[in-house]
C-alpha cells in the first residue's frame, strides 16, 4: 500500500475527485510529505499548490502536528488548530495505517475554516434540538401513559383488589369511572389501565375538566375548523377526542363538565362520533373513555348537578380506590419510596426512627397519598439531622396522631405524648446550648420540673 501512495493512478484519482470538493484536503506519505493537496487548501493557506507539494507538512505549515500524529498512530478527529497565517480551523488528522500496522501515509481534512462557521453550525443544531425535545415533550404529554401498575404502591388487600380490577378491565373496551378522594392515585389507575389494555401503543389522552374554561371546553374536546370564529389556528384545531383515537382519553374531575356539555359528550359516546366545530360532517371514533372524580356522582344526579343517562354511559365499569386511612399497612412502604426518591433527587439521605413513623401512621391523611408526599418532602428539606425527629412534623400532623389514640406498635397515648415531650427537651436544650435555666424558661416550666423530666426521660445534659 506504501507504493499505492503517491503513485499516479491514486493521483489521478485525487485530482478528479478532492479537487471538486469545497472542503480543504491533503495527503501525505509516510514520511510526512505532502503528495497531494487540493485548491481549496492551498488558497486557504494562501500559497501556489505546487510549492506547497514535495514538501515536509512541516515546512508548508509550521504549525502543524500531523507528523506527531503519524508517530503515534492515532487519528485526531476535530481538533482546533492555528495555522501561521493565523486562521484557526478545526482538522482532521488520519494516519493511514496497512494490514501490518505500518503508517503508510496521512489524511488531513480542515472541516471548519473558521471557528466561527463551527460555531454557528453548533447554534443551529442546539435551537433545532432545542425545538425538537419540545415537540418530543408534547407529544410525550398528549400521548402517552406514564405510570403502570408498578408505580402504584400498596400490598394492602384493598390495593391488591384494586390492582386486579385494572387487569380485569383492561381486557376489554368498556367505559370506566374512577371513583376516590382527592389524592388516593386515580390518574395512576388511569394510566395502568390504558397500559394494561391492547390500546397501550395508542394515544393516552388526559383532559383536567376543571381546567378548561367552560367557554372553550367544547373546541378544547371536539376542536374546530379554521375560520369557524375570531381567532381561530390556521387550519383549525384537533380536539382531544380525535387525538385519542384508537386509544384512550382520560377526563379527570368529570364532574367539572356543566350540563350543556355532558349532553354533547353524551351524544359522542353514544353515537362514537365527533363533529368539530364548523365542521360540515361528523368524523368516527374509537376510543375508550376513562373518568375519574371525587366527587359524589349519584348525588349530583339527584341534585341535578349531573346528567343521569351520561352517569350510567360513563359508569359501566366502577373502580373505586380506598384512602389512605383505610390502608394504614401501605404507609411504611409509601415512605419509603418516598425517602428513596428524595436521596436520589437531591442527595440526601434520611431516616424516619420508629417513634416518628408512628406518629405518621397514626395520623388520617385528609389528602391522602398525595399529602403524606408532601409532608415527607417537606420534613427531609427542613431536617437538620439525618434521623428526622417529631420536632420536624408539622403541628397539624402531631396533634391530628394524637387524637387517633392508637400507634401501629400498640403504643399508649401516653406513650406518644411523652415520645414528643422529650424530643421537644432535647431539641430545647440544643437550641439554649444546654443551659437548663433558659431552656426550662423557653419551655415555660419551672427548673425543678426540667430537672425531675430530665430524669425521667434518661437524658444526659453537656455541661
């Protein structure tokens, strides 16, 4: 191959085909001589070719490197370079390598001229990414399901029966209704049924009803043709119904929808068609609704407040998800991957001792799964050690622990409040760095009392 290299059929080949190219080349043989080089190189350099050819890279460009990378036979790929007229340019250096592992010669290529074209190709690719992950989050949001069975926590035997129901209901088309307090986890059942089902490579479409506006809700579900009002998108808009098409569609908070709109949706599930707004004919549909509220549907249907042939439409099969202070043993399990979570979000490890977890566990959670989150969010952010003590929970937890008078050790109420009694000392006495006149004056109790609780607890004060 060594004689291949300078030779004149490879010349040849060289003039006819590097000569044409706009990007600056040259090629060297063994030694490091420069055996060809094309126009666009040697204009950029600003020296005839043929002075330039026969020559030691060397001594054509002082600046070069390309005999370093013939020595240690190791492709450069993209490195900047300052060339003696002063350009700077990102290069390529190739040494050319025979079936023996012997260098039999050089490819240079200058791929930028300028850093500064580099640099402004850079900027395209960064916005053209920049827009491409938007349009690939949108349709990621519209589209499709995040959560599955095993993002949903609980070993419970009602979390266990809820679980098997969505596998049960995912096997067929049927509309669901979703039924639970607020924060219990019904989007999450919502999106395990969709990826449980044969519809799990179709669109997930989720709609907050609450959210919309009442006055757009109906271009917001059934969208709309262009030119239909003032205002309208260019060529029209999608409602979400025909973006779920051949899926599933997620309306949350259905008992959000005011009457003149649960009629229309009605009408859609009924005949599984949809007319978009200005539209001259309706378009056919496939898709599965799933509903979710919180609300109690039978009584809105009583009250008026919902539609009673859109109730039973929409409520063929019934999900109904347990709150947390009717699963009392998930709690543990829930914190845990809450704490976990936590450390590999920030970095920070924390532990909850049984005497804290028994306070969590006795307290009801109103806000169910969503506000035991929270408040371990907010107690990890807040602690100032890494066993997190009953000082860091907030009042409401503690007292609303207290007035349930059970622990799931079987503690006394006793046992809870002195639990918290000597953590509030402790933590007393460290904020008066151990001075037991101002820590007994901070607690609003006599010195004598300090002193006789002090013993009574077991605790040992730094003098």
């Amino acid at each position: 191959m060594k004689k291949i290299i300078g030779n004149k059929e490879f010349l040849d080949f060289c003039y006819d085909v590097f000569d044409k190219l706009p990007i600056a080349v040259d090629i060297l043989d063994n030694e490091g001589k420069i055996v060809y080089m094309n126009k666009t190189f040697s204009d950029f350099l600003k020296k005839p070719r043929e002075e330039l050819i026969g020559k030691i890279v060397t001594e054509a460009n002082p600046t070069s490197k390309f005999l370093d990378t013939l020595k240690k036979k190791q492709a450069e790929i993209a490195c900047r370079h300052k060339f003696e007229n002063g350009k700077e340019a990102i290069v390529h250096r190739i040494p050319i390598i025979d079936d023996k592992g012997e260098v039999v010669g050089g490819f240079g290529m200058v791929l930028f001229e300028e850093i500064s074209k580099m640099q402004e190709l850079l900027n395209k690719f960064k916005l053209l990414d920049k827009e491409l992950k938007l349009y690939k989050n949108e349709i990621a949001r519209l589209n499709i399901a995040k959560y599955n069975l095993d993002d949903i926590i609980g070993q419970s035997q009602s979390m266990v029966k809820s679980k098997s129901k969505v596998k049960k209901f995912a096997k067929v088309n049927s509309n669901v209704l979703i039924l639970g307090e607020s924060g219990v986890g019904k989007e999450l059942f919502a999106h395990s049924i969709h990826n449980e089902s044969i519809r799990r490579d179709k669109p997930f479409i989720s709609v907050n009803c609450s959210a919309i506006p009442e006055n757009l809700m109906e271009s917001e579900f059934f969208g709309y043709e262009e030119g239909t009002f003032t205002g309208a998108k260019k060529g029209g808009n999608i409602g979400k119904f025909q973006l779920a098409h051949g899926g599933t569609i997620f309306l949350d908070e259905i008992a959000e929808t005011p009457l003149h709109m649960q009629a229309k949706l009605l009408r859609v599930l009924q005949e599984k068609e949809v007319q978009p707004i200005g539209a001259k004919s309706p378009t056919k549909l496939d898709v599965r609704v799933v509903c979710a509220t919180h609300k109690n549907l039978e009584q809105m249907v009583e009250d008026g407040k919902f539609r009673e042939d859109l109730y039973y439409r929409l409520n063929v099969l019934t999900l109904d998800i347990p709150p947390l202070r009717e699963r009392k043993e998930d709690i543990p399990q829930l914190i845990d991957t809450f704490l976990t979570a936590f450390y590999k979000e920030t970095g920070m490890y924390r532990h909850i001792p049984k005497n804290v977890f028994e306070v969590l566990v006795n307290y009801a959670w109103p806000g169910n799964v969503r506000e035991l989150r929270n408040i371990i969010e907010k107690i990890c952010v807040n602690a100032e050690e890494v066993n997190i003590s009953i000082s860091d929970l907030p009042p409401y937890i503690i007292n609303g622990s207290i007035k349930n008078r059970t622990t799931v050790s079987g503690g006394s109420l006793k046992d809870i409040l002195d639990s918290i009694e000597k953590e509030v000392i402790i933590n007393t006495l460290k904020e008066c760095n151990y001075n037991k006149s101002e820590t007994a004056k901070k607690l609003s109790i006599p010195r004598a009392s300090l002193y006789r609780k002090l013993e009574e607890y077991g605790i040992d004060v730094k003098m």
